[in-house]
C-alpha cells in the first residue's frame, strides 16, 4: 500500500513538471494560432483581442497556466481553435484505437522477443542463432515510415491483401463483421509496429540468456539432469522476466510516440494522427492535452511495470 502511495504522489509531481515545460515550451514558440489572423486585412485588431479573450490568451502566462490546472482537474481541456469541439471529447473518441494498437503491439513484442531471444541463446552459433539475429538487426535499423511504406507498395498495392490506410471499409459492417473489417485495417499498421519494436528487444533477451547459460546455478541445474523444460522454467524464465519487463516499461513512450508516424500514414484516427495535425495547426489545446495524456498513461505503464516486477519478486525494493 506505501508502493501505490509513492507512486501516485510521483505521478502527480511528474504530471505536474511535464505541465509545466511543455505550457512554457509551447508558448515560447514563435508565431501563433493567431498569427494568420493578424495577417488577415480583413480581421481587425478588435475581433482578434476578443478571440484572444474568449480563450483566455489575453491573460498572463500564470493566470494562463492556473485555469488551466484547475480545468485539468474536471478533465476540461478546453476548446480547439481549430474545430471549435471539446478538447476532451476529441481525445476521446480516438484514444481507444491508439491504446488498442499500442497494447497488442506491446504484448506480441513480448512474447515474440521472448521466444526468438531465447531459441537464440540456447541455439548458439547455429543455424537459428545466425538467422534470429539477422531479423533482430534488420528490425533494429528498419525506420517506421520507411517499412509501412513498402508495406502499402507490396501488400496492399502489388498483391492487395490489405487496405491502404483507415479503419474502417467504405461499406459499412456490422455486428461481428464491424470488428474483423477493423482487424483487418490493423494488420500493417500494427505489423509494422511490432517488426520494428523486435530488434532491440531480441538482441537483449539473447544476451540475458546466454548470461544465465553461463551461471553457476544453471549448470548445477544441469547436472541434475534435469529436463529443457525445466531448465526454462524454474531458471531462465524467472531471471529472465524481471529486466524485461522494467525495459518494457521503458520503451512505452517510444510505442506512443511512433504511432504518430504511423497513424498518419495509414490514416487512422487515433492520438497520434490528432497530435500531428495538431501540431501543423497550433492547435495548443488539443497538444496540450494529447501531451498530458501521453504522459499519464507512459507514467502509469511505468508504474504497472513495477508492480509486476515487485510481484515477481517481492524481495525488490521499488523507491
């Protein structure tokens, strides 16, 4: 119960520092949502200081700041300068699909990573251990857009397998149908997310691996005769999980972050796609709010992460 209470308080006080360099990051920027406007002949100077007024811009940057924390606190971000909806509804109705793509891709890289990094260790210096590390470093120096791009060529273009970009067909589904058209608009944006998350992760569960082949306890192990099953699952899995999953807990913000990219060219409307027009637009309560929500969910992630480890290993003391 102490864990949960220094781990709320350091969300809070993280939240909080992440509010405050990005209102400032933000506002340091040059040019503004306005500055079209201002260059507008036909806007004059009076209807500009009353939009400014209507989203309380004439202020300063404290008094700016403070509604801010305090409209946060009902979950109100305000109103987007550009569509004129709700800040909260807009995030809303895309979050989902983000956290959806996101979680799938984190769970196959897990298990995937897990499997590949392992087979490699134990086949070392063999034919599965050459190739394993061959896709590790192809996945390693794949760049995102560059994958999802001959994806849409081959896959979707050449061979049509797949849609180009969206959710959804331009048919209507419904019922069980609705889901599996979705499904199938997720494979290459979800494919691509976790070819590229394999690399790294491959190369460090190998090393682990081969680690704990050369430790004093798996050969005692060994010597019990004592089956590969066995040997996987009472000796190298348990060592095994605890650094894995704090490095997945680390690579959260990277997952979120590289959604954008790939939102924005499957054109799917999650976070990603609204942060990046967003940003195009200096639409600052909408980034604003994308950036808060990003980083409570990185923050909490983290947090899950380290519970599970002081699960799997109770004898951890998490500051």
């Amino acid at each position: 119960m102490s864990l949960m209470i220094k781990k709320f308080f350091y969300i809070i006080f993280m939240l909080l520092l992440i509010s405050i360099i990005s209102f400032l990051a933000i506002h340091a920027a040059p040019n503004s949502f306005f500055a079209a406007g201002e260059l507008n002949p036909n806007m004059t100077e009076e209807a500009i200081q009353q939009l400014k007024a209507v989203y309380g811009l004439d202020k300063s940057l404290t008094a700016q700041y403070l509604d801010w924390i305090k409209n946060i606190l009902t979950l109100n971000f305000g109103i987007s300068f550009v569509t004129g909806q709700d800040v909260s509804s807009e995030i809303l109705k895309r979050l989902p699909i983000t956290l959806i793509m996101n979680s799938i891709a984190l769970v196959a890289v897990f298990i995937i990573s897990l499997y590949l990094g392992i087979k490699a260790a134990l086949e070392y210096e063999k034919k599965a251990d050459y190739i394993i590390r061959q896709i590790s470093l192809v996945s390693f120096s794949m760049p995102s857009f560059y994958l999802a791009l001959l994806f849409i060529i081959f896959l979707s273009l050449n061979l049509n397998l797949f849609p180009i970009a969206g959710l959804h067909s331009i048919e209507p589904k419904e019922g069980f149908a609705y889901y599996t058209d979705m499904a199938w608009h997720l494979v290459l944006p979800v494919g691509v997310m976790i070819f590229v998350g394999l690399g790294s992760m491959i190369i460090y569960v190998r090393s682990l691996t081969l680690e704990i082949l050369k430790s004093d306890y798996y050969f005692f192990a060994l010597s019990r005769g004592l089956s590969q099953r066995q040997l996987l699952r009472y000796y190298i899995l348990p060592n095994l999980l605890p650094p894995i999953i704090t490095l997945l807990g680390l690579s959260l913000p990277g997952l979120i972050g590289g959604s954008v990219i790939l939102e924005s060219i499957f054109g799917i409307d999650g976070m990603g796609q609204l942060f990046f027009m967003s940003a195009l637009s200096r639409d600052y309560p909408i980034i604003m709010g994308t950036l808060i929500i990003t980083a409570f969910l990185t923050l909490l992630g983290n947090m899950i992460a380290d519970l599970i480890l002081l699960k799997l290993n109770p004898y951890i003391k998490r500051g």
